[in-house]
C-alpha cells in the first residue's frame, strides 16, 4: 500500500511542537519516516536541569533544498526562539546540521514547510551535557563531545566547536594578543555565532576588540573589528578558512566572548551563473521586531546584485494549520 500524501496530514491538522524536559530525548518531523505535512509550523523548546547544556545530534535529515532555505527549513536556537540573535543556524536539504551544544539549559528547534514538496523529514536526539566551568576555574572544559578553547588561539580543525577569550566568562587579561584560525573541509564554509560578548567600548574599536577575516591571514578580506557590548552578526565565510583576533590595551576590560563555528555546505555562488540558469538566493539577513527576510540575489548576465524582500509573521505555533502572510515593497 502507498502512503497517504502530505495533503492528507494536513487536513487531519497534525499538531507538533511542544516543551521538553527530560534529561535525554528525541524529536521527529510529523509523520516521519513518511513524508510531512505541507504548510506545517512546529516549535520544540528543550529545557533541562540549570547549570547544564543541551547537545543535539541530528540522526536523518531529507528537507527541500533551496540555496538560502527559504522553503522547508529548520532553525536551532541558543536559547528561546523569540530572540534572532540566538539563532546558530537555518538548515535544509538532505546534509545533515552538524552536532550543537546550547550555551546554557535552553535550546530550541523551529520546522517550517511551505505548501509544495515534501519529503521524509528528520529525527534528531538530545541529552543533557554537564558544564564543568566554574567562576574560579582559570582553563575550562565542557564534558562534552566538541572543543572548548579558553586558552589564547590556536588551530581549529573540527567540525564544530567554541571559543573564548581568556579566563571568560572572568575578566580578560590586560595586553592580549590572541589569533584562532578555524579550518573546515575544503567543500564547506565556516559560520561563526557570537554567544555572548562585552568588551571595552571606544568609537572605531581600536582599543579591545574582535577582529573576522576570511580566510587564515590578515591579508584577507576584513569582515570587520568589533567591541562594546552588542554581540556582533552571525558570520559566513565564502571559504572553508576563518581568521578570529582577539586584543585587549593596557587598562579597562570585560567579561570578554563567547563564540560558536560550525561547517556547512556553500551559501554563496563565486562565480557569475551561466546565461540559461535562473537567480538564485545568496544572503538572508533578520530584523529582529519581526520576522523579515531580506534575499540578495545574483543576476546571471552579468553578476549584478539585486535586491527583493519578503515579510512574513506567524500568529502562532500553537494555532494548527494557521499562518498568516504580508509583503511590502521598501
């Protein structure tokens, strides 16, 4: 017998979503290993004993591919799902995500489908990682499967891992001069997100501050110097190298940086497309008072950028079946 198409599970309102908190556990799209519904919004919110970290470790994953994922996706969270800049990634296609680790007790996971394709979906496990870090400790380490760094750079060649400023989540030292060079699979790019940071604040950021290049060197294209403390943008490279200096002066400091870096697939095209291929998305940006996708797009006749937006909003997880859309030209 043939399985019932997605269209059958959405008119039954298959509902999904909902709060976790056991210590271990495991989350599935509806329906799998069959296909999902069309036209599906499911929120799962982990949350497990204070003073742990959640790990997530994805076991199948078969989503509609689309270059920026604007289709059927999954988004994982740092924390609760409301705050963008908490999310650590928007993954889709059939490359599973790499392996995540919350900074804190609180992890969340949102699924989203649009009304056309479907496929088998995901399964995808969590448990509770105990933090070993404690205020007095001067070199820390997370009791599980990924690397903490606290010392000051190195050579980064996992698959995911995280780093800080020395002595975090402490005051930085004084006359810090530290280069962590993140190197991934040559066929990736790496992503870095920004957990926590502060650092002294100064108009140009030449005092303490975080600097990203694309690539080992700081010959490299300068992704930008960064301090104070609003936590910097999620970062892409276009190569499978990141650069990460961290520099503090003679006086005045702060409780420093947390960072996360992950390998993922190419999100960008390096190359103008061929003259019988179709625009395809490159970079999606957030505003975080609503959930506003901006797509910059490359021309193929000769490589121009060109601009489109979307705005959307949800009424609600919770509200089965239920979406409401809107769009505006800028």
């Amino acid at each position: 017998t043939s399985l019932p198409s997605p269209l059958f599970y959405q008119l039954l309102c298959v509902k999904c979503g909902g709060i976790l908190s056991a210590s271990s556990g495991n989350i599935s799209s509806p329906n799998f290993p069959g296909l999902y519904p069309y036209n599906i919004e499911c929120a799962w919110l982990i949350v497990v004993s204070e003073g742990s970290s959640v790990l997530l470790t994805f076991h199948h994953f078969e989503l509609e591919y689309h270059a920026s994922c604007a289709y059927d996706y999954i988004k994982i969270y740092n924390g609760i799902s409301e705050d963008e800049g908490n999310l650590l990634g928007t993954f889709c296609g059939d490359i599973s995500p790499p392996q995540f680790t919350s900074s804190w007790n609180v992890m969340s996971i949102i699924f989203h489908s649009d009304r056309h394709v479907a496929h088998r979906g995901f399964t995808v496990g969590y448990r509770k990682g105990d933090v070993s870090c404690s205020l007095q400790c001067t070199f820390c380490r997370l009791r599980i499967p990924i690397p903490f760094l606290d010392m000051c750079g190195g050579v980064l060649t996992g698959l995911s891992g995280v780093i800080s400023s020395p002595d975090y989540p402490q005051e930085y030292s004084n006359n810090a001069d530290c280069s962590w060079t993140i190197h991934v699979s040559n066929t990736t790019v790496v992503s870095l997100v920004f957990l926590d940071f502060q650092l002294e604040n100064n108009e140009g950021c030449n005092f303490d501050f975080v600097a990203l290049f694309d690539g080992p060197t700081v010959t490299h294209r300068h992704l930008g110097n960064y301090c104070g403390g609003d936590k910097p943008p999620k970062t892409v490279t276009t190569s499978n190298q990141l650069l990460v200096v961290f520099k503090s002066d003679f006086n005045i400091g702060g409780r420093g940086f947390k960072a996360y870096y992950y390998s993922g697939i190419h999100q960008f095209l390096q190359r103008c497309l061929p003259q019988e291929s179709n625009n395809i998305s490159a970079i999606k940006l957030y505003n975080p008072s609503f959930h506003r996708a901006e797509t910059l797009t490359l021309s193929p006749r000769n490589c121009l950028r060109n601009r489109t937006e979307k705005c959307h909003s949800f009424e609600g997880y919770k509200q089965c079946l239920k979406r409401k859309e809107f769009s505006r030209e800028q």
